[in-house]
C-alpha cells in the first residue's frame, strides 16, 4: 500500500467513524463515547497525513507512534460501544 491509498483508507474510517457515533444513543454516555469516538477516529487520518509531511525520518517514526494511539483508542471505544448499544455501520 502507498501513502495516497493509506490516506485515503484514513479518510474512509473516519467516515465510518462518524457515521457509528451518529448512530449512537444521544445519552450522556452515547455522548461522551462519540465524543471520544470522533476526536480518535478522525486524527488517524489528520495524524498520518502530518507524519507523511515530517521534516525527518525521526519525526516521521514519531507521528505513526500517534496514529498508532489514536487507531487502538477508536478500536476500543468502537468495540465497546457496539457491545454496550449493539450499533453496527455499513461501509461507507
């Protein structure tokens, strides 16, 4: 996979993202999970495309160590989210 097939792979799943959190309960806790859902899920994407722009190799390394954070946060919350409420998206 390239730099512009992953960029647009991260752009896909903050979609899906967005469209899961949108179909989350508008409770405190459906709120307070999409909250988190969003922020996570969208700066894969906004956090990769940093990273491609790094000044260094050093640099580069350390701004996939934060894609790499974000990506297992919205795993997780994804995960508890469809166990809490059952909500499955299609793909985008």
């Amino acid at each position: 996979m390239n730099e512009n097939e992953l960029k647009q792979r991260t752009k896909q799943f903050a979609l899906r993202v967005i469209k899961l959190v949108d179909a989350l309960p508008k409770t405190p806790s459906g709120r307070a999970i999409g909250n988190q859902l969003i922020r996570a899920g969208t700066l894969v994407g906004v956090n990769y495309r940093a990273a491609c722009r790094g000044r260094s190799k050093q640099e580069f390394i350390a701004k996939l160590g934060i894609v790499e954070e974000e990506t297992d946060e919205s795993g997780f919350l994804d995960g508890t989210s469809q166990r809490k409420w059952n909500v499955k998206t299609r793909p985008c």
